[in-house]
C-alpha cells in the first residue's frame, strides 16, 4: 500500500539559509545559482511523496530527523504524519551540532 502524500514545507529559516546559499553563487555564476535552487525546490518537493528517503542524521538520536545531500549542502528535514518539515539548510562543512544548536525553534 502506497504512502499518503505530505506537504512539504520550508521553515522560514531554512529557506533563508538557502536564499543565502543561492546568493553567494549567484555571485560567481548566476546560471548555476538558478541551477542549484532549482534543483534544491525539487529535492524537497520529491519528499513530499517519499519522506523516508534520506539518513537519519548521524549527529542526532530522532529517526524523525532526516537528510539529503544536495550538492555539497545538508537539507534537514522532520517527519511527521502529514508533513514534512525541512528546517535546516546546512553546507556539509559546517560543525552540525553546533549549526543545530543555533537554529531557531518553532
């Protein structure tokens, strides 16, 4: 039986997070700027039919806490019955637990 379908929906600080990540290059190369959060939007809406598609997040303890990888940038996300919650937007450089740390909570 299939899965219900989830909505997906971008925390306002993960989306500045990837706003910021699209600006800085877009600075360089706007066209593969354009590419990059084209390509960010899709990851995400793709969770929308299959939320248990990325690794629970090594760093955390919460199998409702998952990530994918797009490019060299972490999308975090939380899975619930109805949602999917992406609430964070990290480069993979960055120490996680600390950018985790920092966020702000709902």
């Amino acid at each position: 039986m299939a899965e219900a379908r989830r909505e997906v929906v971008w925390s306002p600080h993960a989306r500045r997070r990837l706003d910021a990540a699209v600006g800085y290059i877009a600075a360089g190369s706007p066209h593969f700027a354009l590419t990059f959060l084209e390509s960010a939007l899709a990851a995400g809406k793709r969770l929308s039919d299959f939320p248990l598609r990325g690794r629970a997040v090594p760093e955390l303890r919460d199998l409702t806490i998952r990530e994918i990888q797009v490019g060299p940038y972490r999308l975090v996300y939380e899975v619930t019955p109805t949602n999917v919650n992406v609430v964070a937007f990290l480069h993979g450089a960055r120490d996680f637990r600390r950018a985790w740390k920092e966020r702000p909570r709902r």
